[in-house]
C-alpha cells in the first residue's frame, strides 16, 4: 500500500472522509485521462509540426536605393520593396543561394546582415540577424519612413549631384518611343530632366539605358529616381546613362 492510499484510508477510519467525498484537495480539478494523454503527445511532437506564425513583424512597403554584397564579397545595386524589422525583400539581379549569408547597405537605415531565405521574380528576401536594441531602432527608422511617405514630405537629395559633360539623352516614357530630352544633373540615385511636357509622378522611363520612375515635378521639368543606384565607380562628369 502507498503512503497516498493509507492516508486516504485514515482520513476514513477517522470519519474526516466519507465513501463518497472527492480526494482531491480545494480548489483542484483533475484531468482526465485523454486529456493527460493530449498533452503529452502535444508536448511530444517535434517543434517543426506545431503552427508556427512566420510573419512575426509587419511588413512596411518602402522603396530606399542601396547596395549588397554576398559570400563571394562581390557587391551589386538593389532597391528594397517592403521591410520589418525582421524581414528585407530586395529588387537585386543576383539572388544568391538559399540560406546564403549577405549585408546589404541601404539609405537611411545603414547596414542590415541577414541570410537568404527565398527567391522572388525580381531579386530575393532575407531574414534580419540583429540583436533587440537593433530591431527597436529599425522598427523607429521604418515608421519615420512610413510616416515621411503618408505625409507627402519632400524627397530629401541624399547624395552629390553632377552636371554630366554629355547632357543630351534619349528618353523612353511608359510604352511610347525615345525622344530627345536634356539632362540637368545626376545623382547616384536619380536625375533632374528638362522637359516640355512632364509624365504623371510614377511613370515608369528609361533615361538612356538606365531605367527609373517619375517622383517630382519643378518648373520647365522633372526628377527621376532610378530603380538602381549607380555604380561609384562610374560617377563623375563623363558618366552616361
């Protein structure tokens, strides 16, 4: 006999406790039999089969030019499409292998390191390896940038502007053919057209052979922003576009 059953029986013998009293303490509630055995074979299975919610951050679409560099430590343009502070998914031309290290640099956030996680049709996405201190600071960044957006504030010029030697370039908007434009400067990220006619802000060009969209109207012209940065190695007043 267990020391739990001759305790019972005492508490009987005593009349403290009846045929038909409950044994349990005040308060506890048993669990049945299948439910003991739910819990178990939950506590069972492997980690990979229970539900996992693999969107853990929300997604903020926001388009910052920047560059990246893969294990091979080359280095290529991209341009993020959407960003948490968990998550980057990238327009790039060289997607990298899955589970691939990579560092990408992008404007106003600075360098994010992270691995390959999925290719896409226009470049890759990658999970963030940063510490909480960094998540919190990226979570901020990414609101100002929401923010910055939704309040319709002016883009700011982020880099050096040149006046390229050869300033007369061929423009291709939307669909409809080339025709002659005039370069006013050149950044690392865009270029100010004059125009006669100015295309709808978003319109999708080609200035020459770099493609890029309409962001800002001025006065006699446009501002593009390309879909690529520019190369530095390649940016001075001989540049053609």
């Amino acid at each position: 006999m267990s020391d739990a059953e001759g305790d019972v029986q005492a508490a009987r013998a005593n009349g403290m406790l009846t045929a038909g009293s409950p044994i349990w303490p005040p308060g506890f509630r048993p669990v049945s039999r299948s439910q003991s055995m739910s819990a178990q074979t939950a506590a069972l299975l492997p980690r990979a089969s229970r539900p996992v919610d693999r969107r853990r951050h929300q997604r903020v679409a926001v388009a910052l030019l920047g560059r990246y560099m893969l294990t091979s430590r080359q280095e290529f343009p991209c341009q993020s499409v959407d960003m948490s502070p968990g998550g980057l998914r990238l327009v790039a031309p060289v997607k990298g292998l899955i589970g691939e290290r990579i560092v990408v640099y992008l404007e106003h956030v600075g360098r994010i390191e992270g691995q390959v996680v999925r290719h896409t049709d226009l470049g890759l996405a990658l999970t963030v390896a940063a510490t909480a201190r960094k998540r919190d600071k990226l979570a901020s960044q990414l609101t100002w940038l929401a923010n910055r957006h939704a309040l319709g504030l002016p883009e700011d010029r982020r880099h050096e502007r040149i006046v390229p030697r050869q300033t007369v370039v061929s423009l291709a908007i939307g669909d409809a053919g080339p025709l002659a434009a005039r370069l006013i400067d050149v950044s690392l990220s865009g270029a100010a057209l004059s125009l006669i006619e100015q295309p709808a802000i978003g319109t999708p060009v080609v200035i020459g052979k770099t493609p890029g969209r309409v962001v800002r109207y001025f006065e006699g012209g446009v501002a593009v922003e390309f879909m690529l940065p520019l190369s530095p190695d390649r940016f001075d007043e001989n540049i053609v576009l």
